[in-house]
C-alpha cells in the first residue's frame, strides 16, 4: 500500500533549472525525475510507492521531518518501506521513526540516511540522477534517493506512523519522498531479482534472487518449501529451499536458472510445498548474463560476489613512503599520516594537527618529500608473516595499498612509470612478494588491490586537477609539482616518465598491470575525477568474469557504505575502519598509515575488533579493518598481539560470523539491557551478546521473536559444557521472550562475545 503524504509535503526538492527548488539550505536540488511519475517501483524490492517526482513550479513534493504523525488504515502490515535523503554534505541523519498499533504499544525504526549527494559518490542510491543543481547551476556529480525498510510488529494491527524531528538544516534534515506498507496473509513473494552472478566459476547458471516474506502465523519449516523460476527463454536448473522462516521474517532464496529471456517477460515463480503448489507472477524480469560494456548503467549491474559477502573480513594495508614520515599528531588533533606531504604543503586550513611546523622542526626547510624514497626499505618485510598473521586473525582476503596519493607504487607498472618501490627504497616488488607468499603459504585468502587514481603532485595530471570542495580547507589533487612550502622552490617527482595523457598512459596501464599481471581479486580505485574506470571494468569483467571489484566513478559500485541501525541493511555493504569519518575506528584513532604519535593504549583491542565484526555482519555488512606497518615492513606488536587474540575468538566461532546472513526482524538489541546482535544461516540461528549475558535464576532472557520450534538443539557456542541447554519461549509474535537455562560457570569460560547457538530440527 502507496500511503498519500500529499498533505505533508513541506519542502521542493525537484527542479527544472538552478534556483527553481530549495531542497537544502544551499538552495540545491534535484533535476527532474527522468521516468513517470506518480508513481515508482523500486528496482530492488518491487516495492511500488507513491512518488511525486516534479509537481511544477512553487509546489512541494516532499516531507521534513519535524514530528509529523501519519494516519495508517488500520491493518496487519508486514514491512514499512522509506524513500528518503539527508540535505547536508558529507553527514548521515539518523532519529526513530515510531510505529504505533491499535493496542497502544509502539516499535521504533531507526531511520538512517546519507546525503542525497557526495564527491564523486558511488552509486548507492534507489532512485540515481545524474546530476544536481546547485543555486547558480549544475554539478554532474550523482544525486541520490534511499531505500530502507522496517519490519513491522507481527500480529499487531498499524494505525500510525510518527516522523521524526530533524529540522537542523546545519546538522542535517531528513526528507521522507514516500512510506509504502507490504501487506500479505501468507507465504508471499515480494521481488525477483536477475543477478549478475552465477552458482559456480565459469558456470552459465545465473543466480536469482527471490525475496520471500511470511506474515502468515506459522512457521515454513523442514525445507520441503521448493522455489523456482519460470518463463519464455530460460528454465530453473537449481531451485532454492526454505528451511526455517517463521511470521514476520524475511529471506532471500537463490534459485539458479540457464538459458536468456532476451529482454523483459512475464515470469512466475513456483512455490511448491508438498501439498499445494502456488504460482506468484512477476512483469518485465529479464533474465541472461550481460556482456559488459563502458555505458554506466551496465556497468551498474555489477555486485559483489559470494565469497565476498560471506568472507565478512578482511585486512587493509597502507604502507609506502609516507611510513618513514609516520606521523599524524595523536588525538584529539590527528590526521591522516599518510596524508603528511599533502598537509606538509602547506594547507593552513585544514592542518589541524600542524603538519607545517613539525616537517620544519623535524627535517629542516629544504627537505622534500621524495627524500623518503631511501628510509623506505622494507629491511624486516616478511611477506609470508605477513598473510600468516592475517589468517591467523581469521580474515579471509587482504587489500594492499598498491600506489597512494603520492605516487609511489609498490609494484612494477613497466615503462609508464619508475616512481615504484623497484627503481627506489627496497628496489622489490612489494606487492608481487605479498601475492606470490599468500598463493604459497594462505592459498584461501582472496588478495586485493587498493590504487589511487589521481596523483597530488604529478606534471600530468595538472590538467586533470581537482579540488574536493568548494572550501579553502577542501582536500584536493591539483597535479604539477609540489611548492616547498618554507623555500618556495618547486620539489622534485623522482621516477617520473613523461607521459602524453595520465589517464590514457599512466592510470590505465597500472590499473591493468594489477589486474592482469598480477590477478587481484579487488580493485579499489580510490577518489575519482578524470579516470579510465568504464573502459577498464568493462574489458577486466569480461576477459576474467570477475565477481569483485571496488572502482569510482559517477556511478557503480561492489560495496556500499555501513548503514548503521538497529534494522539490518538489505543490500551488502562494506566498512573501513582505521579512521575519523569512516563508521568505526581502525587500529589509531584517525590514520591509515603508520603514526608513531600514537600512544599503545590508544591501540583498538581485541574486545573492540570482535564487537565491530559482529556489529557489521549483524547488519549484512563487511569489516575492512586497516594495519600501517614502519617503514622497514615491521609490525606494531600491540597490533599483531591483539589480532592474533581476536582471531582466536574469530576462529572458534566462525560459524557465527562466515557464510551467515542477517536477520530481517531486527538486528540487534539494544536499550538499557545488555547488546545482543543476531546472525543466521539455512540451517542454525545465533545470538551474539557483545557484553556478558545476565543470569537471573540459571537463565538468560533473549527479548526477542526468535525462530526457534519444538525439536531445536540450543547450545553455547565453542565452550565445553554448553551442549542441549533447556530453554522455552513465553509470549507470542514481537513479545516473545527466548529463555534459556545455562550455569555461570560456563559464562565464565567465555570472553569478547557470548555467543548461543539455535540449532534447526
């Protein structure tokens, strides 16, 4: 149901030309919805919205949030879904949306959502535009409309729905574009959704994914639930099974399918549970796997893998030349250490932490950033400890700074340039020692590439340059030689090739260099502007098939950005930690790179690593947690020593964290009692407490509708003793209580996580 917020509308966000709407502060906007309008079908959920789109000249199509209630036909609704956007560069509102039944009890939702447009923002949005106005003209960077759904209470009859109050148009306002409710009976289908993956490497099987929603009142149990896929062109080769999805709970089923529709049909999908056989049909699914191409829109297409999805870890290493400077300031002044020759240049408005003044007093006035270049040598790199101590801490795939800002690679990118860590420093091929000790010594561990794609300081990318924002703090990547910033003389950029063009000569090159030569399974191409990424992506794609990849541009993208909420993120996302303005904190508090500022203390523990993973993978998410070695390939011990203890704790319960999925009824709990986040896979359901459960009479209460029936096995997870323990369930639908009977002694046997096991009959 499409709920009419005509009579909320408080804001214009759509325009025709600068000026004509003030969606925010800075009289910005939104160009005109490119498709019909009133109404929108979201792509990925199949949910069908009431959607305003342009409504001319003076007239608002859109809502702020400032504490708005809206009416509901009263009934018994499964989902509640939001097209929504934030109005302030760079910030991501977050405030409850509460939902109130006809029985006077309430649930909270909390809405999260990022800018309707960032610097050069990949594309993550619902609804993509190709542009915004800005109050004097254009800026051809993407703009954005988000997508999240709340699942509802079950059993529970809707009659409201109260907005939020976000009405600070400095912090950030949230813009409510539409509410629709999914409503169902029974067992229902609520999308079908074509991939751009398939079951098996090299396989024609594509992967499917069916949405299945159950606001009936029982339980699908036993996984004789069989689902498939018919239509003109194409047959169901592997059906996907249901094997545990109970009332007001979400699952998405992959069905595996051969053969192309040759564009948009009409489809069914077959739902078959022994007795009865029910058929859902779908309009315009096209089914087939693309040839890539250089239009964006296909390129779009393009997801993350499985192993990606399910690998749920990984370790990020930023280590060049700028790891002999390691030095970032300490808290609360710290920036990026990695970004010293960028600040050192001198930046006044943003060098917070006085980069300026400590390059003067440490190196003097005439030293230059490629000075480095020698102190870089790699003399204690031990590649194969390296990957040792990444499997070791339970990370299934690395990724490596190959070439950052500066420059300077760490691999052989040939005649296109000998800035590289094979003609300076350590005269070794860094990257290829790491690859080639992973292969040998870790074969199980995907191995991943991190490229910048502008240079600061190159000559040739001069006419490329680029400055973040409109600010006299803004970051950016000007191109031409560095100015020392105490003598005036311009510093050197030792290695460089002259090049005729640095996106065609240099970026491509390198870029292929990476894929080809050295086999990448993640390309991470970092900050945007002028780039060869479409041409690239799309010839990579299809000479290997690749399922993974990371590349800027003004649309596309593997990997989204954390959503963080108490609802999980029906779509994948992945998060860096390792500094300020990511969703979590890395190993110091801000950088990336090596800080030797940085005090031990200040070092994130082995605790803190466990409650970000389960908080990320709870919410469908990926952990990229980031280590910067010295200069000479050492370690941080601290680091290596808490590593290796979360990965011990990783390692004993992987069967909570790899290769499970979140749950759509919620994905934590939080409040006054202690934190608890829930994963599952198809044949088991955990529950992940990040502080130590409290035991009131031998049990632990789990406020939750868990999926739990008669015949269940549950247990506490990798600790001996905790096999077949008593639980029962008291209340019904959104007020159950799971209570499960267990000794303290065996609480006392666990550390970082507690961690119950529900074991499917």
């Amino acid at each position: 149901m499409a709920l009419d917020l005509g009579s909320f509308y408080n804001n214009k966000a759509f325009g025709t030309y600068p000026g004509e709407a003030a969606f925010d502060a800075l009289n910005q906007s939104y160009p005109s919805p490119g498709f019909g309008v009133p109404y929108y079908t979201s792509k990925d959920t199949e949910i069908l919205y009431s959607f305003p789109g342009y409504t001319g000249p003076d007239r608002p199509d859109n809502v702020i949030c400032s504490n708005q209630t809206i009416p509901v036909p009263p009934g018994s609704y499964f989902s509640a879904s939001f097209l929504a956007a934030a109005d302030v560069d760079q910030a991501t509102v977050t405030a409850d949306v509460v939902f109130t039944y006809a029985d006077n009890t309430t649930s909270l939702y909390e809405l999260r959502v990022l800018n309707f447009y960032e610097f050069l923002t990949i594309n993550r949005g619902e609804i993509v535009f190709p542009s915004r106005f800005t109050s004097n003209g254009s800026n051809f960077n993407t703009s954005h409309i988000f997508e999240r759904t709340s699942a509802l209470s079950v059993g529970k009859k809707l009659v409201s729905i109260t907005l939020p109050t976000t009405t600070n148009a400095t912090a950030g306002r949230q813009h409510i574009f539409a509410i629709s409710l999914w409503q169902g009976a029974s067992l229902g289908v609520q999308s079908v959704r074509p991939t751009q993956k398939w079951l098996e490497s090299g396989s024609s099987t594509q992967v499917v994914e069916v949405t299945v929603n159950n606001a009936g009142t029982e339980c699908v149990t036993g996984g004789e639930t069989v689902l498939s896929l018919e239509g003109p062109g194409f047959r169901t080769v592997t059906s996907g099974r249901l094997r545990r999805l109970c009332p007001g709970d979400q699952k998405v089923v992959t069905i595996g399918v051969q053969g192309s529709s040759d564009g948009p049909v009409s489809a069914e999908v077959v739902i078959d549970d022994v007795k009865s056989q029910t058929r859902v049909p779908f309009e315009a699914v096209s089914i087939g796997l693309t040839e890539w191409t250089t239009d964006l829109d296909n390129l779009a297409l393009h997801e993350s893998p499985d192993w990606f999805n399910d690998g749920k870890f990984g370790i990020f290493i930023h280590w060049g030349p700028y790891s002999v400077t390691g030095w970032g300031n300490s808290s609360p002044y710290e920036s990026y250490a990695e970004w010293f020759w960028w600040y050192s240049t001198h930046h006044p408005e943003a060098d917070k932490s006085d980069f300026y003044d400590y390059r003067l007093r440490t190196y003097g006035p005439d030293w230059v950033y490629d000075d480095t270049f020698p102190d870089f040598n790699a003399s204690k790199f031990d590649p194969k400890m390296w990957v040792d101590l990444f499997a070791e801490a339970g990370a299934k795939y690395f990724v490596f700074t190959s070439k950052h800002h500066d420059g300077f690679a760490l691999f052989d990118s040939g005649a296109v340039s000998n800035r590289t860590s094979l003609h300076y420093g350590p005269k070794r091929d860094l990257l290829g020692e790491l690859f080639e000790a992973a292969k040998t010594y870790q074969p199980a561990l995907k191995r991943g590439t991190y490229f910048s794609l502008p240079e600061w300081f190159n000559p040739a990318w001069e006419k490329y340059g680029l400055t973040q924002f409109d600010r006299a703090s803004s970051t950016s990547w000007t191109g031409g030689l560095a100015t020392n910033p105490y003598t005036g003389a311009k510093e050197p950029y030792t290695g460089y090739v002259p090049v005729d063009d640095f996106v065609a000569d240099l970026m491509l090159p390198q870029m292929e260099t990476l894929a080809y030569t050295y086999g990448t399974d993640i390309m991470w191409c970092d900050t945007g502007a002028a780039n060869a990424t479409a041409d690239f992506a799309a010839r990579w794609w299809n000479a290997t098939r690749a399922q993974a990849a990371r590349w800027p541009s003004t649309r596309g993208a593997a990997w989204r950005r954390r959503p963080t909420s108490t609802r999980p993120s029906t779509r994948p996302f992945r998060a860096r930690s390792g500094a300020s303005g990511s969703p979590t904190r890395g190993w110091t508090p801000y950088s990336y790179g090596y800080n030797r500022a940085t005090p031990d203390a200040a070092v994130m523990n082995a605790s803190t690593i466990v409650r970000i993973l389960v908080d990320m993978v709870a919410k469908n998410g990926n952990l990229l947690l980031d280590i910067g070695p010295r200069a000479d390939g050492s370690l941080v011990q601290a680091e290596v020593d808490n590593l290796r203890e979360a990965g011990r704790w990783i390692h004993a319960h992987g069967e909570a964290i790899f290769n499970t999925t979140y749950w759509f009824v919620q994905s934590e709990i939080g409040g006054e009692g202690p934190a608890v986040r829930f994963t599952q896979t198809e044949s088991a359901f955990y529950i992940l407490f990040l502080e130590r459960p409290p035991v009131s009479e031998g049990v632990v209460k789990v406020p939750a509708p868990v999926p739990i029936l008669r015949g269940d096995q549950v247990s506490f997870l990798a600790v001996a003793g905790g096999d077949s323990l008593p639980w029962s369930v008291a209340g019904d639908g959104s007020d159950s209580v799971l209570s499960i009977r267990v000794e303290e002694n065996l609480l006392d046997s666990e550390e970082f996580c507690w961690v119950f096991k529900v074991a499917y009959a």
